[in-house]
C-alpha cells in the first residue's frame, strides 16, 4: 500500500497553478513511485481565486488565514507559493507546525530574514526544499554528471543569463515582483547563481550593479509611484574553483522571452545551453578537436520516469514536475531533500555580497 501525502498550497497565482499541476500529475510521470499525493487545501486572501481552485483543482478545502491551512491536522507538506515578503512568516510557522516544506525561491527578502530561518531550522526534523527548478531541467541533470565526471576538464570561465522583456514596457502597471522585498535579482537571478551553484559549486566574490529603468511606474491603482527594485542585475563573479565570469538577470531586455543561457568553459571542454532549445545541451570536446560544438539529444532522459518516453520534446514546466518528485521522494525516504533551505541561504549570500558590493563599489567576498 502507497503511502499517501497531503498537500496544502499557499498562494493561488501562476506558481501555484504550477506547482499544483506539478503535484497532480506525478502520478503520470512517475507511476512506479512508492507514494501518492492529494491536493488536500488551499489558501489565498482572495476569496473568489480560492473557489476557482477548489472548483478546477479539486481541493477538499480552502482558507484564507495561512495558519489554518499549516496547522490543519491531516496536511503532510506545506507549499508556499506567495511573495518572498511573506515567506519568513510562512516558513517559521510551517517549522512550529513541523511540516514538510516546499518553497518557491528566494528562500525570504533579505539576508536577515534568512539567517532567521536558518537558525530556527536547528532541531527541526521534517524536509524542506527550495523550488530552483533550472537544477531538474533533463539537461541540467546531463550537464551535473559530464561536469563532475571532468568533462570539462579545469574550469577557466563562464556567463550565464536569465532574461526578460517584461518591464520594457513603460506604461505596464507594476506587479508586486517590483516593489520593495523584490527585484529581478531575486526573482531572475536567484535561479542563474542556484544553477551555476549547482553545476559548478560555490562563489569566491563578487562585484555587482543594477539598474532602475524608469523612475517612477504607475501602480495597480494607476497611481504613479517611485520604483524600488532593480530591473536589471550584473554581478562579475570568481568561484571557488578558479572559474570567473558574469550572470547577467533582466526584465528589460527587449525582444527575449523566458529565456535562461548558459556557457561554461574549461581547459579540456566547453558546454552551452539555452532554454529556448530545451532538448539540447551543447559540448566541445578539446581532446577531439572537430569542426565545433555538438548537440547532445538530451530530451525527455530522466532515469526515474517513464512518460511520456525519453525520446519526447520537453517543456518548461517538466523542471518543476521533476524538482516536486525529488521532493516527495525525499519526504518518503526520509532523507534530506536538495535543494534544502541551507541552499537557499546560500543562495541569498551570494545576493546579499552583490548588494554590499553595489553600494561599496568593490569586490565583495561571499561569506
């Protein structure tokens, strides 16, 4: 007999929608597993987005008070899907709680706020994963293993890119994701430097700036206000093995899509990737000089799934699919779960010395 988990959602925006999809449909990826899910309750303050998820996503409840639905007895795991401004609270009541927590990034807003989950995860005894679902891409897989096997040989350096077209526009009314606690560095960037993390391990130093397109922007209510968050974020970095580079987030680059690039270049290999072509990863192999890079057909080659075939184009949202199993499959192994919140901490390290770094104008060490 399965052992069946229930899930309560926080959050009823687009990430929500994804991450209940993502729940509801393992059952189609991963048939063989050794667990099941249910989507068991729902939150939101929006009463009339809350009867259209019960309506369509087939919750047995919803609430509009966070608490509730953490603290209600039959929930196994708690997924936040809100603004980051609302996840230190979210968090800290999920760990009181002692839930299983699953996290969109950032882990909270600042620095601060994180070093404050981290000290109330000591003695905490349930499973916690950040959603950086650029680590579950079949090509991020593929990439993890050629580069830890010395594919790539010393690292030399790298760029890496996540951009959007999104804030171009002038007039376009702000969303919360550009007001204060937010900004594209946290939104865009936190995925690039988790993914560099992942692939290529942990930062030296840094040397960043941002920038504010326009000044002021209308608000929801169409009132002008001033902008506090970045558009635009540009952080040299050195990492600890040597490599140096640049990552480079963008709501304000004009033409793109959702697209996330990548190139890492060492002294027997190279590797690219872009997200537009999802299904290829990109190597040069320096030990067989040949006319340049090769496209390696990595498509729908995950070892845990059967569906719909290895052989099937992939999509963006296959990352979170696969990103939720390694989840529920840690909570059902009962072991750690990756990327945990100790990632997402670092994670807002590397953020927080791109910040001082900013303001001091110098290289910054990431502690």
């Amino acid at each position: 007999m399965r052992k069946i988990y229930n899930v309560g959602i926080i959050g009823t925006g687009f990430i929500g929608k994804v991450h209940a999809y993502g729940f509801s449909n393992l059952k189609y990826y991963y048939p063989d597993s050794s667990f099941k899910v249910r989507l068991l309750g729902i939150c939101d303050v929006r009463k009339d987005l809350l009867e259209e998820f019960r309506d369509n996503y087939d919750f047995d409840f919803t609430t509009t008070d966070y608490r509730e639905l953490i603290n209600h007895p039959e929930i196994d795991i708690v997924d936040i899907c809100t603004p980051n401004i609302f996840h230190r609270e979210q968090i800290l009541e999920c760990i009181k709680a002692e839930k299983h927590i699953y996290c969109e990034k950032p882990l909270v807003s600042d620095f601060d706020e994180s070093v404050q989950v981290i000290e109330a995860l000591k003695g905490f005894r349930k499973r916690h994963q950040m959603t950086f679902n650029s680590r579950f891409f079949p090509t991020s897989v593929r990439a993890k293993e050629m580069i830890d096997a010395g594919r790539l040989g010393k690292p030399v350096s790298f760029r890496i890119g996540y951009y959007h077209s999104g804030s171009v526009d002038k007039n376009r009314p702000m969303g919360w994701k550009q007001e204060k606690g937010a900004g594209v560095g946290l939104d865009l960037g936190a995925h690039i430097i988790d993914l560099l993390y992942y692939l290529w391990g942990e930062f030296e130093e840094v040397s960043a700036v941002t920038r504010i397109l326009y000044p002021e922007r209308i608000n929801r209510e169409g009132v002008s206000v001033k902008v506090e968050a970045e558009d635009y974020f540009n952080c040299n970095a050195r990492l600890k093995n040597g490599a140096i580079g640049n990552v480079e987030a963008s709501k304000v680059a004009l033409g793109a899509e959702d697209e996330i690039t990548y190139e890492l270049y060492g002294t027997e290999g190279a590797m690219k990737f872009n997200s537009m072509q999802p299904n290829f990863l990109l190597y040069y192999n320096g030990n067989e000089p040949s006319g340049g890079f090769g496209r390696i057909p990595v498509v729908s080659r995950y070892p845990e799934s059967v569906f719909p075939g290895p052989k099937f184009a992939v999509g963006w949202i296959r990352g979170h699919v696969h990103s939720i199993y390694k989840f529920v499959s840690s909570v059902d192994g009962d072991r750690p779960a990756t990327p945990s919140f100790h990632d997402g901490h670092y994670n807002m390290k590397v953020l927080e010395a791109a910040r001082l770094s900013e303001a001091s104008g110098k290289w910054t060490a990431v502690g």
